[in-house]
C-alpha cells in the first residue's frame, strides 16, 4: 500500500463502495465546510420566504432573525444527527437506508434524494452563472457561465475530499472577510426594518427547518470521513447554524433596500464599495454547494452500482447538471424546499429513533441483500402526510387544494402556532417508536 493512500494530507474517497473510506476529516474541516455550505447566494433572494413565507404577512426583522435561529437549530441538529451512523458505519447516506428500509425499498429514497440534489446542482449553477453576471456584465452569455461553473464542479467531484481540505485551508477566510464586509456595508445604509407581525412565524421556522434538513440525505456522505462522531455533529450544527442565519440576515437587509423584490436582491452587494470584490468571492465560492450536491448524487447512485468507479458517475451526473441549469425554473424554489421538507424530515425521524431509541445501532444490515423492512415505511408515509396537513405554505396549486380538501376530511384547523416539520417528525417518530416495541412484544410471545 502506498503512503498516498494513508497519509491524512493525500487520502480521497474510495472508488467504489466496495473499499473503505478513510477518516481524515477533523473538527475544522467539517465546520468550515459546512459553514460554507450555509453560505448562499440563493440564500439572499431565498430570504423572502423567510421573512414573508405567507405572502401578505411579513414578519418583523426580529421575528425573522429568531426564526431562522430556531429553525437552523433544529435542522441541524437533525442533519448532525444523521451524520452519526455515517461516521460510526463508514457508508454514504443512501447505503445507511438499507439498514433502515432493507437494500430494495432503499432504492425509493435514493431516487428521490437524486431527483432532489439534481435539482439543488442546477439551482446552484444558476446562481453561479447570473451572480457572475451581477459581477462582470452580460457580455460574456448565461450559458457559458453556468457550463464553466459546471466543468469546475466536475473537477472538484473528482477529489471530494481534497477539496473539503481546499475549502477549509483557503475559502473559508475569504468567506468570512466578505460577510463582514457586505454586512457593514448593507446596514449602514439602513435598511427599513421594523415594520411587520410575528404571524408568520411558525412558517418561517418550517422554511428554514427544510433549507437545513435538506442536507440530511447528504451528511453521512461526508461524515463517514471524520475522525469521531462529536467532530461530525458539532461541525455540521456549529458551521452552518451560524453560516446560515447570517446569510439569511443579510439577505433580510438587501431585500429591504430594493424593496423586496428578488430580482434586484443581489444590486445592494455589487453597489457597496469593494462590493464587486466581495459579492465575486461569494459567487466563486458557491461552487462548493453545486460540488456538494453532484458528489452527493454520485455516491447515492453508487448504492444502486455499489461497483462502478465514481469519477464516471460523476461526470455524467456534472454534465447532466449542467444542461438542467440552462432550463431551471428558479420561481419553484419555495414549493421545491416544501416538497424536500416533507419527504426527508418525517424519514429522518423514523431513522433517528429506529437507530438511536430502538437498538438498530447494534444491527443495522447495509449489505446489498439486506431484507426489506416495510413496516418503516408506514411511519414515514404518515409523517409525509402529517407535514402536508398541517403546513401553511403555499405550493402549487392542485397540490394544495388536495391537503385542503384532506384538511376539511380530518377536522383540522391551522392555527398561528402549529409547526409542519416538528408534526411531521413527531408523528413519524412515535409511530416508529410505536411499532419497534410492537415487534419486540410480538416476537417475545
């Protein structure tokens, strides 16, 4: 074996998944690379949803703030959480679910989490390629932006894990000059804050809890290559519950300087002095989100070709991306966010305890011929609907008339207070909960 393939400077990803993956990662990798994650220029129009997630009813800049806080916290936590068995396993998310669904029933979220990063990589070349545009003009077209930002991203795939290590040597200090220079910048302008309710809060708790919760399919993929489970959870919770809420916070401020209109939200960047120097770090680094979410794609896929060399799958799926990119419809971000909170945060929940309360640390199968598991899928499927129920967002149209009709079936009154993530979670939760000491019992008699 050569010094290349142990030595913590030069160790990368295996292959295939049928190698084992180094555990290099230490506490400032994971932090900074997640607090770059929580960094986002979409992040920045992406703020209205925090702070009008109703439409018509605005909350306070205080009440958005303190729910992006509570939000963060709580999507973290369950992101660090699902990180754990990926550090203790050494397998990527989507090969964990064979010990929670069995091999084949993995299969049905693995092609949702595809779908869903397929979605967030072009989302990402999107904003890399109009955030170059904010920066140097239109005379150089969309289109070759987005494929430039597309090639980088294939490269970085290629070396995942040197390029977390790239991200935490070099990047993150850039990251962080720029924050604070944008930050002062933008606010000492002052912005028009004080106007709006506490109305929308609890909507505002929900968007923030599926902007985060949407990196659960991802953590074990990362975190199977850190040194300790403490080093994965405090990275993830630490690095980007307070990546994200500045980011949210300073989006807050630009929207209110051109009036909350999301098409002008990235002007008030460019416009501050040094703001072109700043605001183009910050379009250069959202390359690790659209790197994130192709390599997670790449590893997902590789639970249905467990043999296939990454690098390939990873090309296709960059290439993939990138035509996707110049076709996205960016107007769907919110309901695409709603759709992701319900999927995974009522999976996370059922995962969470069959794992952690229910002893399925101790026999969690991730071999291909792992048997299928289909009572779990019964607690996941209620929290789905669970999450639709009691969710005030609004979607797409025919989507939402089917859980108002639900809503009217059911006897079930929204109330200003009522929380679709945690519903969904806690139904998901004892359900699980529920039926795990059911088994016990059964199999006892």
């Amino acid at each position: 074996m050569t010094s290349a393939l142990v030595d913590p400077q030069h160790a990368e990803v295996p292959l295939t998944l049928e190698e084992k993956a180094p555990k290099t990662l230490g506490l400032l990798d994971q932090g900074a690379f997640w607090a770059n994650l929580g960094v986002s220029l979409l992040g920045f129009s992406g703020a209205l949803f925090l702070l009008d997630p109703l439409g018509g009813k605005p909350l306070t800049f205080t009440g958005a703030v303190l729910a992006a806080i509570v939000g963060s916290l709580i999507g973290t936590a369950m992101v660090g959480l699902a990180a754990i068995p990926g550090v203790r396993t050494g397998k990527p998310a989507m090969v964990l679910l064979r010990g929670l669904f069995g091999a084949r029933l993995s299969y049905v979220p693995t092609v949702l989490n595809i779908v869903q990063m397929l979605g967030w990589g072009a989302f990402e070349l999107w904003v890399i390629a109009t955030g170059a545009q904010a920066v140097f003009g239109t005379a150089v077209p969309y289109w070759v932006w987005a494929t430039l930002a597309g090639v980088v991203t294939i490269a970085l795939t290629i070396w995942p894990l040197g390029s977390v290590r790239l991200l935490r040597r070099y990047v993150t200090v850039g990251v962080v000059v720029s924050m604070i220079w944008l930050t002062v910048a933008l606010f000492s302008r002052g912005p028009s804050l004080s106007e709006g309710s506490w109305d929308a809060f609890a909507p505002a708790v929900d968007y923030v809890i599926a902007l985060s919760v949407s990196w659960v399919p991802m953590a074990a993929d990362y975190a199977r290559h850190s040194r300790s489970s403490r080093t994965a959870f405090a990275g993830v919770v630490g690095g980007y519950t307070i990546a994200q809420v500045a980011c949210l916070a300073l989006g807050i401020a630009a929207l209110a300087l051109v009036g909350n209109d999301t098409d002008k939200v990235w002007d008030p960047f460019v416009a501050a002095p040094l703001g072109a120097l700043f605001f183009g770090i910050l379009v250069l680094r959202e390359a690790d989100q659209s790197f994130a979410n192709v390599y997670s794609t790449t590893v997902s896929l590789q639970n249905l070709m467990p043999r296939v060399d990454r690098r390939i799958i990873s090309v296709v799926i960059g290439v993939f991306t990138i035509g996707i990119a110049l076709f996205a419809d960016v107007n769907s971000y919110g309901a695409f966010l709603s759709v992701i909170g319900a999927v995974f945060v009522p999976m996370f929940a059922v995962l969470a305890v069959d794992y952690f309360l229910l002893g399925g640390a101790s026999r969690w199968n991730t071999a291909e011929d792992a048997p299928s598991r289909w009572l779990m899928v019964v607690p996941w499927v209620l929290g789905f609907c669970a999450y639709w129920i009691v969710t005030a967002t609004p979607t797409v149209g025919w989507w939402d008339t089917i859980w108002e009709n639900v809503r009217s079936a059911v006897g079930f009154t929204h109330q200003p207070w009522t929380n679709a993530a945690l519903a969904a979670s806690l139904v998901a939760g004892l359900v699980t909960l529920a039926l795990g000491r059911l088994s016990r019992r059964t199999a006892s008699a």
